[in-house]
C-alpha cells in the first residue's frame, strides 16, 4: 500500500464518487416522489374543476368578465339615478350641514316659514299636525349635536315631497310625519345588529332613536312597516315619510306623477285612501260665491236640475235673465283624505374589512 500511493489515492476518489452519486440517486428519487405526489394533487384539482358549471373554459372566462362589465355599468347607472337629477337633485347637493344647533334651528324655522307662505300662495290649508310640516319637536331649539345631520337630510327631502305635493293642489294638508333619526352611535348599534343578524346570531333591538327633547310617539314620527320597506340591510337604506291630506282624486294622481318622475329617489311604498270626514274638512275655507257673477257648472258637478220658473215670472223676466238659470248640484264629487307613505333610497356604502396583519401579501 505504501510502495503504491497513486493506487491508494484512486481507490479513495472512486469512493468519494461513489458516495456523490448514492447520494445523487436518493436526491432524484426523493424530488421524483415530491413531484408524483404534485402531479396526483393537480390531477385531482383538474377533475374536480371539471365537474364545474359553467366548466372553466376560456370563452366561460370572457363570458364572464362580459357579464361583470355589464353589471358595473348596470351598477354606475342605479347609482347616478339614485343621486337624482333637475333642481331639487342640485339644490340638496349645494346644501350646506349646519355647524352648530343654532344654524340648524334656523334652517328650519325658514323652511317652516317659506313652505307656509307657498302653501298660503296656492290657498291650501295647513291643519295643526302639519302646521310645522314634520318638524315640530324643533319649534323652539334645534337638533342635538349627533343629530344634526339627519334632521337635516330629513329636511331636505320633506321640502321636496311637500312642494311636490302643493303643486298637486290638495284641499289641506293634515299631517307630515317622518321616521325618527338616528344618531352615529345608533346607526353603528342598528348595523351590528343587522352583521350579527345575518351571521345567525341576533343581538338586541336598536332601541328607538327619537330626538332628546321628544318621543317617538308625538305629531313628527311614525315607524314603517317592516312589510312595506325597501330596506336590505348592508345594501340599501331609506329614510321614510308619510303625508295625510285632503282633496280631489286629481291632486293624488298628480302627486304620484311628480314622484314617478324621479328627480329623487322616492319610492311609493303605500297608498291609503278614505272619505274625508268633517273634522278633517272642518278648517278648510270655501271662497264665498259671488252674487254678481254668472253660475257656471263646475267640474265637480256630476247632475243638475233647473228650478221650474215661475210662468209670471218668465214673462217679465228680461231674456238675459232667462238664459241665465240658477244651478243646483245634486252629487258633487267628495274629499277623500289620502295618506302616502314614500321612502327616499339610499345605498348604503360597503364596509371597508380591517387590514389583517397575517394575511399573504398579494404577488408583485
């Protein structure tokens, strides 16, 4: 061994390659048993993808990046509806929140004003529940602090539904009630309940959400049906109204017709009709006839008869007289008192989910 060293060193690199590639082989083959068991796990993925409907196919996948694309222009196009348009869109988009419950008082003590006046200038009756249109827990000072900025919204939409109304012409407006507004911490309390609704875990009832110089049982508020509204929670929310008033059938259709015109998003959720009793048109002032002028039939005359003159009568009479005979409605068409529940629609923004810390990064 010590007389050949060139031999000794051979043997000891042919072991040395011997073991590199032993150790070679168990590489491979462990890499080899990696990528069988990929190849097994991707086969799976692929099977169970082809058990899919529609099967993802290339024209499924432009399929549907179509659809989405039609339902994002479907979703921009209810969203710019929903903002309204014409001058009452404009009007509440230029409105500027009042800062403080001073500003806020007197927001509203104009608007009570101006409306009346406007009421006064198309000789409609404004009765007592009405005589603040909806905001009468205001009379004296303005909203709360959290409150500020729903009273206010509220307002801007009843002065469009009650113009809107005015211009349909009814005989008096009886009552203008809204929902009771909620404050920050309320909406917070009334969207958990709706998450912890929807997770199958109901929590307590918002409680109600009066302002705090009233309840919610006063001349201002009412509760909607939970049948009737338009609500979804976490898509779509509403801020209710419901007018009561007197007069024609002519004055409801063309109340309607205004709101179907969707300058805002109002929507008619219930119409409730009935005969105008005499207290509701108790207040209301008839003009009195005028002795000089010529009896013409007025629309609401449904028949009529003539008097019989008398034949002396009818001899002397002058023949202007005679052209001009006395009419006596024996139907006229009644009042009926209308009470329209409306809900002006919101969608409601998606809650943004917390950052989580553990999450992946996304791929550059």
């Amino acid at each position: 061994m010590r007389k050949n060293p060139l031999f000794v060193t051979a043997l000891a690199v042919c072991g040395v390659v011997a073991l590199g590639e032993a150790y070679l082989i168990y590489e491979r083959f462990t890499a080899s048993r990696e990528a069988e068991k990929l190849l097994a796990q991707r086969q799976g993925e692929l099977l169970a993808m082809g058990t899919l409907t529609p099967p993802p196919k290339r024209e499924v996948a432009a399929a549907i990046a179509a659809d989405l694309a039609k339902a994002q222009a479907a979703l921009a196009a209810m969203q710019g509806e929903l903002k309204g348009r014409g001058p009452a869109a404009e009007r509440i988009a230029a409105a500027k929140l009042p800062t403080n419950r001073t500003d806020a008082y007197f927001d509203l003590a104009t608007f009570v004003e101006r409306t009346r006046e406007l009421a006064k200038k198309n000789d409609i009756t404004v009765r007592g529940d009405a005589s603040r249109f909806g905001f009468a827990a205001f009379a004296n000072q303005g909203p709360e602090a959290d409150h500020i900025e729903p009273v206010f919204r509220q307002r801007q939409i009843a002065q469009y539904l009650i113009e809107a109304l005015i211009e349909a012409r009814p005989q008096a407006i009886l009552a203008v009630r809204r929902e009771p507004p909620l404050g920050k911490e309320q909406r917070e309390q009334r969207a958990a309940a709706h998450a912890a609704a929807a997770a199958g875990t109901p929590i307590e009832p918002v409680p109600g959400a009066g302002d705090a110089t009233t309840t919610e049982d006063g001349p201002d508020y009412f509760t909607i049906d939970p049948r009737v509204t338009a609500r979804v929670p976490g898509f779509i929310d509403t801020i209710p109204f419901k007018l009561t008033f007197t007069g024609q059938t002519a004055a409801l259709r063309v109340f309607l017709n205004k709101l179907a015109s969707f300058d805002l998003p109002v929507l008619v959720r219930e119409v409730e009709v009935e005969t105008a009793s005499a207290e509701d048109t108790a207040a209301e002032e008839t003009p009195a006839a005028d002795p000089t002028a010529e009896p013409s039939l007025a629309p609401s005359v449904v028949l009529s008869a003539l008097p019989p003159a008398p034949k002396a009568a009818a001899k002397t009479a002058p023949k202007a007289a005679a052209r001009t005979p006395a009419v006596t409605p024996i139907v006229s068409k009644p009042l009926s008192k209308y009470t329209v529940t409306v809900e002006f629609v919101e969608l409601v923004a998606p809650a943004t989910p917390p950052a989580d810390a553990s999450a992946p990064a996304p791929p550059s």
